[in-house]
C-alpha cells in the first residue's frame, strides 16, 4: 500500500518530462518552418529557451531521460546558433 504514492509520483513525474520534451519538440519544428519562410523573431527563440528548460531533470526513467537529453543538446545548439545565451 505505501508504495502506492510513490508510483504515482514516478508516474506524473514521467509524464511531465513527456510533455516537456513534446513541447520542445514542437518549438524546434516551429524554428524549422521559421527558417525555412524567414519569420524567425525573438518571441520564438524566447519560446525556445523557456522549453528548454527542465529537460535536464532526471524523469526516474533512464531511457526517456537519454532522449531528453538529446532534444536539450539540439535546443542547445539552436539557441546558440541564433546568439541566444
């Protein structure tokens, strides 16, 4: 029984660094497009950074956390790309 909160946790904490990593995803494919017709502006690369935040938290999955590290590292480097800090 005690372990039922705590799996409950791990769940939510899973799902969150889900939908982290899922917005993230979205924003770099939103650059992606901006590129590609020239509307990149600062509000997107502002939307890139507040994404990036958090996908280095640990999720208690080690396979899913991988991944959220690579979309970190791509994030990372657009960002650095554009100049941004």
């Amino acid at each position: 029984m005690r372990s039922l909160p705590s799996r409950a946790w791990k769940t939510e904490r899973r799902k969150r660094a889900v939908a982290k990593g899922r917005n993230a995803l979205d924003v770099l494919d939103a650059l992606k497009l901006g590129v590609l017709d020239g509307s990149v502006d600062q509000s997107m690369l502002s939307r890139l950074k507040v994404a990036s935040e958090g996908l280095t938290d640990t999720s208690g999955d080690a396979g899913l956390d991988v991944v959220l590290g690579e979309i970190g590292l791509r994030v990372a480097v657009e960002l650095a790309e554009a100049g941004v800090r």
